[in-house]
C-alpha cells in the first residue's frame, strides 16, 4: 500500500484536485454534445449537466438523471463556482477554477486552473 506525501502540501493537493474536477466535468460535457448535439451554452451553463436546459437551444436526448455523478455540479477544491464558458475563447468551451482568491489571475496558490492548459 503505497500513500503519495501530500499531506504537507495542501495547496498542492487542491489544484490537482481541481484539475481532475475539470477532466471530469469535460467528460461530462462531450456526453452531453454526443446526446444532444452541441454544448450547453454560456447561460445554460455546466447546470445542464444535472438538470435539462429550459432556456436556449433544448436539449432534445437529455439523459435522464443527467451526465454527473451525484445529481449536482461539484464546486472548486476552494469552495467556488467553476465557470463555464460556450463557445469558449480556447476551443468548444472553457472551463476555469480561480483558485484560492475566487477571483480572475493570480499567482501561486491564487493561480487560475484552466481547462486549456491542462494536459
């Protein structure tokens, strides 16, 4: 049984945390346009992944209990909204977590965790 040592690096731990939340959710949105035929837009937001769109383009083949585990769209390591971007300014949509401030920029631990440049 093998532990990582993050438990010194909390910071750390929060952004690849972060990270895999918006791996996650991607997978979550690319279901979505193979059932519905687009992404949600910026207004329907990355709710529409739990709840099917009232507004905008409606999703035709919305899956029934929605496209996240646990029926709710998770908040960011640091207890914010992610925000959802569509058509985003780096591809389909942008996806981004604002660290540790909540706000846009930042450096360290209030660096922005982007969907673009995750690998």
């Amino acid at each position: 049984f093998i532990v990582p040592k993050i438990m010194g690096r909390p910071e750390e731990a929060r952004r690849m945390k972060a990270r895999v939340q918006i791996e996650s959710i991607e997978t979550a949105l690319k279901l979505y346009k193979l059932d519905n035929g687009s992404y949600p837009t910026t207004e329907q937001g990355i709710q529409a992944l739990v709840e099917a769109p009232s507004a905008g383009e409606l999703a035709k083949h919305w899956r029934q209990g929605g496209y996240l585990e646990k029926g709710k769209v998770p908040k960011d390591p640091w207890d914010n909204e992610f925000i959802y971007i569509s058509p985003g300014v780096h591809g389909d949509f942008d996806l981004i977590s604002y660290g540790a401030d909540g706000e846009e920029g930042g450096e360290d631990k209030n660096a922005d965790v982007q969907s673009w440049e995750i690998e």
